[in-house]
C-alpha cells in the first residue's frame, strides 16, 4: 500500500500503509498538575506498512500479533460517518463557533482548563487570553471532537500537522489512549467505507469503544480491568 491510507481490517488491526511515521505521545501535566501538555517519548523505526492493534490483547502493542484471533471483544465498526459539522452541537461565541460531537471524545481532557471550552467560547469577555486558550484547548483535543472555526471568516482553526500517527500513553490517567492520527490521512472501513477526511481523529486500540473504529473514552475504564497489554 504505497498511499498514505488506514484500512480497518474485518475483525482485525487497522494496516497502516505509506510510509507514515510512528511515534508514542504522552499526555502529561505542569508542575502544578494544571495545564496539560503533549510530549513525545519514542520514534517507532519507519516501515512502509504495518499493523495496529485494535483489540487491546495483543503482547507486541502497539502492533498487531494476531491475538485478535481469540479476542473476546466485538470489532464491529459502528460510527456514525455523516461529516463532523453536520452533526455537531454548536457553540457560538463573539468572535469564535465551536463545533462539538460529545460521542467522539476520547478523554484527553485538554478542554477542562480555565472554566472549559465551551464557556471560554460563550462568555463575553475583554481578556485577550481567553479566546488564544480556547483555541488552544480545542487545538490539543485528539480527536477532533472539538473543532474551532473564526466566526468572521469561516474558517477551521487546525493545528499544522503533517500526516503522521502516534498512540498516546495517558500519564495523568494512567493508562494507554487511543491512536491519534494527525493530518488528513484516509482511514477506510473494513467495507470499503471512506470516513470523512480529518486533521484529527483519535482511534480505538483497546478494543472497547462503542463508536468503533473512533475512541470514546472507554480506555480509561479498562484501566481497572485485567488488560493490560496495550
Ligand atoms: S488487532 Fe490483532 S492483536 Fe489486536
């Protein structure tokens, strides 16, 4: 597979081909266990393809090992694939809109500081921090649930990111994350299903999600589960 694309393999990983560089993030905290912050740990070696886990049980994750074979959970892709806008909530602000599908979170909480997204959006206000931390806020969300747009242009406001994939390893919670895959890369359906073209998606690698193949934060119960393997 020479394209830059994720396929999600029936009942199995998602292949990865294109060359597209591997790497594991952190979600780590300050000093003051305040602002949270994204931290790159490792650099896997670059392979042309290769397979993620999506079932959370193999021992060579984030790899796939064909444990999926004997895996008890339900792989079955269950996603909505109406585009983002379409069926987000919206929050308007004076200056900014806040796109917000709720089902897509994967748990980073990188959206709680100073009052919340979706308040710094709504509240009138002269401070100029505010809507730079909004932003951001929305910015560092995995997932993309949270996407801001300038309300005077219309235009997304995205990070820069070329296409590039990590799995995320949540320190503050303690657990593994999802895949987060950065920069527009084609993710197709184990039914040849292409879901919409994003900056930013969070996929499940444990096996648990109930909006598969997207996370919804369910990594963070199998903490206190007997899984421990992604
Ligand atoms: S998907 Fe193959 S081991 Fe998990």
């Amino acid at each position: 597979m020479k394209e830059k694309r994720i396929k999600i393999i029936k009942d199995g990983p998602y292949l990865v081909g294109g060359n597209i560089p591997l790497a594991k993030e952190k979600i780590t905290e300050d000093e003051k266990g305040y602002l949270l912050k994204w931290e790159k740990i490792a650099d896997f070696p670059k392979q042309e393809t290769h397979s993620l886990c999506r079932c959370g049980e193999s021992k060579n994750a984030p790899f796939c090992d064909g444990a999926h074979m004997k895996a008890s959970c339900d792989l079955i892709e269950t996603a909505d694939n109406a585009s983002l806008k379409s069926r987000a909530e919206k929050i308007e602000g004076e200056e900014l809109v806040l796109f917000d599908v709720p089902k897509l979170c994967a748990a980073g909480h990188f959206c709680t500081r100073a009052g919340g997204a979706w308040d710094l959006v709504r509240t009138k206000s002269d401070d100029p921090e505010k809507n730079k931390i909004a932003i951001q806020e929305a910015c560092d969300c995995p997932s993309g649930r949270l996407v801001m747009v300038d309300k005077k242009t219309g235009q997304e406001i995205e990070p820069g990111f070329e296409p590039s994939i990590s799995v995320v390893e949540d320190e503050v919670a303690g657990v593994s994350g999802p895949i987060w895959v950065k920069g527009k890369i084609q993710i197709e359906g184990s039914d040849g299903t292409l879901y919409e073209l994003r900056n930013r998606v969070a996929l499940c690698r444990c096996g648990q999600s109930n909006n598969k193949p997207f996370c919804d934060g369910s990594h963070i119960a199998v903490r206190f589960s007997d899984n421990q393997n992604i």
